[in-house]
C-alpha cells in the first residue's frame, strides 16, 4: 500500500501524518485512518486540558466550582437547581456533588434550601457573589477559548463541531451499551 497522498499540493504534515504513514509502511493493509482523527484529538483533548487548568488558575477558579456554577447560570432565573439534578448534569456522583456545594457555600457562592415541593429534596441556589464570580469567568473563559479556534474559519469552526457531535453521540451511545 502506497503512502497517503493529500488532495493538495501545499497540505501541511504534522507528527499525527508521520505516525500514520509509518504504520502504514510498516504494517501494508493494516487499518490506519482512525490515526488520522483519534490521536489528533486525543493531543488535541492534551492541549485544551492543560490550557483550561492554566486560564482557570489564573481566573483563580478550579474547574469543580466552574462547572457547579455554569450548571446553575445555564440553568436561569431564579438560577436554582435541585441537587440530584446538579449530580446528573455534572456526570457526577451525588457524593461529589454535595462536597462542591458545601465547598461553594462556604464560599459564600451558592445557598442550599428545603424543596417547597416535598420538604425532602435540596434546592442549590447561586448567591449574589457566585453569580458575580461566574459572569466574570465565563467572559473571561469563553473569550480566551474564542482566540483558541483562530485559525478556523467560522464555517470551518462550525462543521468541525457538527462533525464532532456525531462522534461524540455515537462514542457517548456506545459507552452506555457496555457491559
């Protein structure tokens, strides 16, 4: 099997296409193209990881407290969301959830309250200050993350994040169908 050939002339090569095209010499017949999308992402994945953790340092923000109270701005006035449903949105333990609300309300960023509903059930709340705290961040946040896509094209931003929703809805379907 010949190596790759790209459609044009001036396609750059990077590391992940070297990777490739040695499999391919090596192992003739041998599958390859996932190399090609999985460890782009996967370095890609690497990188966005290390520079979420340094933007959140910097913001003075860890991403446990982040996640808490983007879940609770997403979520609308009166910004309140049950705590089971808080464990559900962060795919994380309930457990978990009730150590970053407790974290958060010394903190003085969230509130918990009785449910009206059944008396039984926690109602997590932004105060004030949490509210404050994640507009900042998320401008921030999104802002710095904007500057990370500069070198696609918006149309070219937009299909790569059609495309990576369809993967990311078969992989998500395919983990919840093993055993």
């Amino acid at each position: 099997m010949a190596e790759r050939t790209h459609e044009s002339e001036t396609a750059s090569t990077d590391v992940v296409d070297a990777i490739q095209d040695a499999w391919i010499r090596e192992r003739p017949g041998t599958p390859v193209s996932s190399i090609g999308v999985i460890t782009r992402i996967w370095r890609i994945a690497k990188l966005l990881d290390e520079d979420r953790r340094e933007t959140m340092l910097r913001l003075g923000m860890d991403a446990a407290t982040r996640d808490l109270l983007s879940t609770l701005r997403r979520a609308g006035p009166p910004y309140r969301v049950p705590a089971g449903e808080l464990a559900r949105r962060g795919l994380v333990s309930p457990g978990a959830i009730s150590q970053r609300v407790a974290r958060a309300e010394r903190d003085g960023l969230v509130r918990r309250a009785r449910s009206a509903d059944d008396g039984r059930g926690v109602l997590v709340e932004l105060t004030d200050t949490g509210h404050a705290l994640i507009e900042r961040t998320v401008d921030e946040l999104l802002t710095h993350e904007e500057t990370l896509l500069a070198s696609l094209a918006p149309e070219q931003s937009e299909q790569l994040s059609d495309l990576l929703r369809i993967l990311l809805a078969d992989l998500s379907a395919r983990a919840d169908h093993t055993p």
